[in-house]
C-alpha cells in the first residue's frame, strides 16, 4: 500500500504540554457517482516523520463508513503506537481484548480524525465483572517531560462501557455516572438500559455544533454541550477538576484542540470486551 511521508513540524505550546502539529496530506477523497467506498488517510503513529496510510472502506447510502470490516485492522492502531499491540484480536468478526493473551495490550484508536461534526456507532459486549470505554475527540499529546503522551483518557471524552451488575464502578461516582453509556464520571445514563454481560449492546454516539448525545439500544441516553460553561462546570465537579488532575482539565476543556477533531478508541482496562459493527458518518 502507497504510504505519504510528512515532515514534523512544531510543537504547539499547551502550557504546561506540548501536542504535535503537522502538515496533513488530503484526509479523505470523495467518492465517484455511485460509488460505494471512500477513502481515508490514516496516520501510522505519534513519532514523526509522519507516515499516512490510504484505505478505501466502505460507505452506505446514508453516509456511513465502516472503519472496520470483521477481517482486518485496517486504519487501525495502538494509541501513541505504530501497530497493533498483540492481546487485540479479531474473534467472529469483532475487534476482541483477550484480557489474559500473553504480550502487550493497550487503548486502541481508528487512527484518522473525525470532527467537528460527525456521528458514529458500534456494538459491544462485556465479559462479567468487565470494564471498558469508548473515546472520541481523542489526541495524542506529548506529556510535559517529552518522554512519551498523555493518557487517552484524559484528552478525550468517554462514553462508559461495563458489567452494571458486577463491576464495582457501578456503585461508584455520583447518581450512576460511571455505569454503562454515561459520560464517564460526569453525566448517568438514564434510562439504563443496558443488556447483561455476555450480550450485545448498541451505541450511537452524534457530535454537531458542539451538542453531543449519547444512544443505548436506541434510546437517548444523555445529551450535553462541548467547549461552554457548562463542559467546564461538568469538568469542575468530576475527577477531572482543575484543583484535582490541572493536566487533564485543561486537555478535557479543549478536547478536539483547536479543530475539535480526534481519534474514536476503545480502552483497555484488563478485561476482555469486543466491539464490532463500527461506523463513521461526517456531519
């Protein structure tokens, strides 16, 4: 497959971090009269010189890309890696976390940028007792010693993804905000609807004009606003405060840097977890 070199430029100055800034080749090509793919160009690590891939996925009438077709990894990466660590696998056409496989796990990132408008969804299902998360807006960003990058989970936005019953995350937090679908320490899912483990459950996920929405098994779940007052007030009472965690408060306060696009990733937390029927539809 044809790779497009680029040269690293700058870091951009985020006091105290640093995040890489680059010349990006075109990030996606359209598609002919009734053409039903489209092509994306995926970056192949944090490290410059930066290396792009090109990959034609499919596309459907209504917009909607599959980043993952059930057979390979195509576009897809380690977070703040260059490759695939090894405890990810393919299992019955999903992206499977063997939890207890032996050599190197790690979050996992579709690694072309989405945003500012754009919506996407998946399933998932949780081995019993599991833990796990979905990212978007996500960014690499060096850390302030220059030794490596920030936590995905302190630069993107999480869409939490569990074993309601048995994880004591459950329990955790306040009024439910750590159980399935909710925005991760800050905002419950309500309804909860999620299915037991071992199940399968939907997620849709719509970002436009800054006001997100979170879906579970075809219901809204919770819906709130990026980069306002409110994000900040949201961010102020969680874990993620400035007096408590001042780096990711600030990543988390301008998550999407200042395009508002990143990567959408998946966590691991040590258990097994699968995710299949992934797609992307830009806004």
């Amino acid at each position: 497959m044809k790779r497009y070199s680029i040269l690293l430029l700058t870091l951009l100055a985020l006091s105290p971090l640093s995040a890489k800034v680059t010349i990006s080749p075109p990030m996606r090509e359209g598609q002919g009269g009734g053409s039903s793919s489209i092509v994306l160009y995926c970056s192949q690590g944090f490290q410059g010189p930066e290396l792009w891939d090109r990959h034609e996925l499919p596309i459907d009438k209504k917009g909607f890309i599959t980043i993952f077709d059930g057979k390979t990894f195509a576009g897809w990466r380690g977070y703040a890696k260059n490759y695939m660590p090894s405890k990810w696998k393919i299992q019955d056409g999903a992206i499977f976390l063997d939890s207890k496989a032996q050599g190197e796990g790690g979050d996992i990132i579709f690694a072309h940028q989405f945003g500012p408008d754009f919506e996407f969804e998946m399933e998932w299902k949780i081995a019993e007792g599991g833990n796990s998360g979905i990212f978007y807006l996500a960014r690499e960003v060096a850390n302030a010693e220059g030794t490596g990058v920030e936590p995905i989970y302190i630069s993107a936005p999480e869409c939490q993804v569990l074993d309601n019953e048995r994880h004591p995350d459950a329990k955790l937090g306040k009024d439910g905000n750590r159980m399935s679908s909710s925005l991760y320490d800050m905002i419950p899912a309500k309804p909860q609807n999620a299915k037991p483990a071992g199940q399968w459950n939907k997620v849709r996920i719509r970002v436009k004009n800054g006001h997100v929405q979170h879906f579970q098994n075809g219901v809204e779940v919770l819906s709130y606003d990026l980069w306002t007052p409110e994000w900040t007030k949201l961010l102020q009472d969680s874990k993620f405060s400035e007096k408590a965690w001042p780096v990711a408060f600030d990543l988390l306060n301008n998550c999407g840097g200042p395009e508002h696009k990143g990567f959408i990733g998946m966590q691991d937390h040590g258990d097994n977890v699968w995710f299949r029927n992934i797609k992307v539809k830009e806004l």
